[in-house]
C-alpha cells in the first residue's frame, strides 16, 4: 500500500510540474507536445535507415548470394531522436565465413542527441498546416536531428503519403468481411475506440479510431457513419468482433442492422462468467467452459454450456445470467459452422489486443497527454507503423466461405421474418 502512495505522490509532483511549466512558459510547452507528436514518424525513419544499411551489406533478404555478410536476428537498442532517448531493435550483421559482426553506422550515429533546429520545425508546422505533405516530410529529418542527406526520396514519398492518409485515407477498395473493435485507455477518462478490419484476402486494415469518454453507443454509430461515408462496404454481411461492450454492441447493431453478425469474445465471456466464483470454482470451471466453447458443432457447444448454466445456477445465479448474456453472440462462428476452421482467429479478440499492445509500445513514453491533438496524432502515427507489420489472420482461405456462410443465415433470417409478418 505505501508503494501504491508514493506512486501516486509522484504521478501528482509530475503533474504539478508540468502545469506549472504550461502556465509560466506555455510556448515551450507547445513546442516539446509537438516535438512528442514528431517521434512516430522519427522511429519510422530510424527502421528505414537501420535496414537500408542492412540490406547494402547483406543483400535482400532471401535473395543474399554474392555477399559476404549475412543477417543474425537483432538486439534491443537506443536512438536518440532530438535529445529523447527511445528504444529500438536493432539488426545484426555477421560475416559469412569469419562471424565477425559488423556495427552498423547510422546506428551510432543515431545514438549522438542532437539540439532540435528551430526552422526546420516552423517550415514543417507551415507545410502540414497549408497540406504541403511532402514538403513536410522532406523537413522531418532536419527537425528530429537526422541528417537530411541520408535519408532517400522513396522515405520522403512515402512519410508525405502516411501524413496525407491521417485525414483522407479512402475505404472503398477494400472488401472488409470481419471487423474488431475495442476500446485503448490513454487517460483515466479518455479512451480511443479503435477498428480492425479483415479483408476476404485475410489482411489487415487499420479503419480508424474514435475518441471518446466511454464507449457510448451514439459516439459508436456516428464513428461507424464515418467510416461509411470514407468508402466502407456496407452491402455485403461483416462479422463484428467485439467484448461485451453494450456501447460497442448497440452502436454496431443499430448502424447496421441488415448485414452486421456478431461474434462475442469467448475469453472475456468465460472470464466474466468466472469472476462471480469463488477461487476453487473457477479452476474447477474454467477448463469445462473453455472445453464447452472450443466444440465445434454448434448443438454439441450449446448442450454442454447449458449443462454447466444448470450447475452454475445452484452454485452463484449471477455466473449463471452472465453466461445467458448474449449466449447466442458467443455461439456465431458456431452456427455458421466455421469454429473449425476460423475460430483460431475469430472466437476473441486477440487481433486487436494485439494491435493495442503495440500501440502501448509506440506510447508508453508519454506521461503526460496534453490535449487531444497530441492524443489523436500519436494514435493515427503509432497506427500507420503498426500497420504494414501486421499478418493475415490464420486461416484466411476460408474467409469467402465465411461470408457465403453469413449470407445464408441472414437469408433464412429475412425469410423467416417474412413468414412471421404474412
């Protein structure tokens, strides 16, 4: 408990510091909030430079006949981008025949501090502001202390097109077929809600986020209304991946309440059943509903939940009504019989845990957010470098059948509805 004080008696010194500091001299507040705001985009070019060496030393990857180099993993590292220092990982290079390691250069080089040039960082806050992308791009080197030489055309095409994507990026040619939302604290009381989608290829698009107080249902459905009106594809069905957020789940259910399935995450459906029990009942229970969910014939899965929904109703009624919570929901993979081949990826949330956790990396360095702006861009930076890395989600060649799965059982729906009206 004295631990858990003085940790927070140090949060609130920090804190007192830093608003001291924006009331007495809120020019340089401004001026090392944009310079946080500048950090992403640093540790992209960092990346760029470190393997653009690598690969003059040991060819490309797959593909390195000839050279006398070869690549050997990496290690955790450091860089200095202005005078912060963050972490990096860093590639090692061995010779071939004598395993003799080669340091890299620029890598030392990005271990120098460097005093920030003031110009630099004008012309870049006039080039992003008059939407001079590119012009913007070509100063970020200079502004984070880089050499500018070093840095190639191709980087600085390719930052200018990643900035012009924060506001513009076009939805419309991507054929989403399953989307995860979840919601990623930034502070005690503002949450970015961010979306996830898989393509019927199975890669993975960062939609965007939203930022909100809580995960109200209208905030949810106008954020949705947005990405419709971004070019999203809302004719074909899409499965939502989701938690047992009722904001999330009512947002999606009203924006689209023709074509959206939803799948309810199993692990957080089977520890939210757990934490009603007592300790011994949840090591006796956890395995019986986990081996009870992982069935893959959708009668087997519901006859052994319900088997456990009488046991758990004797021992705490309150397990046994969270497992009725949105029972159906957790069971969707299940009756479009495509647990076995999709429910790797699809029973949880996972994909956009996964997603959050990065995010974590590209942001823990923050302690102190000082406005939205700096929240969003952070967000929208840290998400555009996270992006190329991400993989298709295991089992991706079945996604087209998903999808002729989905529309079946919502033409049995619409005509059952029919039946019932007639």
């Amino acid at each position: 408990m004295k631990m858990i004080r003085n940790t927070g008696e140090r949060i609130k010194r920090k804190e007192a510091l830093v608003e001291r500091m924006r009331r007495e001299n809120p020019e340089q507040m401004a001026r090392v909030a944009l310079i946080q705001n500048l950090i992403p985009m640093g540790l992209q070019l960092v990346e760029q430079e470190l393997q653009r060496e690598v690969t003059a030393l040991a060819g490309p990857r797959y593909h390195n006949r000839g050279f006398v180099y070869g690549r050997h993993g990496s290690n955790p590292g450091s860089a200095y981008l202005y005078d912060q220092k963050v972490r990096v990982s860093v590639p090692r290079v061995r010779h071939k025949e004598t395993g003799v390691e080669a340091g890299l250069r620029s890598y030392a080089g990005f271990q120098q501090s460097s005093p920030i040039d003031t110009l630099a960082l004008s012309r870049m806050i006039h080039g992003m502001s008059a939407g001079n992308y590119e012009a913007s791009a070509l100063t970020i080197p200079e502004t984070l202390g880089i050499k500018r030489d070093s840095v190639s055309r191709r980087w600085i095409r390719a930052s200018a097109k990643k900035l012009k994507s924060l506001d513009e990026r076009d939805l419309s040619g991507e054929d989403i077929v399953v989307i995860f939302m979840d919601g990623k604290a930034f502070s005690r009381e503002k949450e970015m809600v961010v979306a996830v989608g898989v393509t019927l290829s199975g890669g993975k698009v960062i939609l965007g986020f939203v930022e909100t107080s809580s995960e109200n249902h209208r905030v949810i459905r106008q954020f949705l209304q947005r990405l419709k009106a971004r070019g999203l594809r809302t004719e074909e069905e899409i499965l939502f991946v989701m938690d047992g957020s009722g904001g999330i789940h009512k947002g999606v259910a009203e924006e689209f309440p023709e074509t959206a399935l939803i799948q309810r995450c199993l692990w957080h459906k089977r520890e939210d059943i757990l934490s009603y029990l007592s300790k011994s009942d949840q090591a006796h229970y956890r395995p019986l509903l986990q081996a009870a969910y992982e069935e893959c014939d959708y009668d087997d899965a519901k006859e052994k939940l319900l088997g456990l929904r009488k046991e758990l109703a004797r021992i705490n009624a309150s397990a046994a009504h969270s497992l009725d919570e949105g029972f159906e929901e957790t069971l969707t993979l299940h009756r479009l019989g495509m647990f076995e081949q999709l429910g790797t990826s699809l029973m949880t949330t996972n994909v956009i845990e996964n997603v959050n956790k990065l995010i974590e990396d590209k942001t823990r360095r923050v302690c102190y957010w000082k406005n939205s702006d700096q929240r969003q861009r952070w967000l929208a930076a840290a998400l555009l470098t996270i992006e190329p890395k991400l993989r298709k989600i295991k089992g991706y060649r079945h996604l087209p059948m998903l999808r002729s799965a989905m529309r079946r059982i919502n033409e049995e729906k619409r005509n059952g509805n029919l039946l019932k009206a007639a």
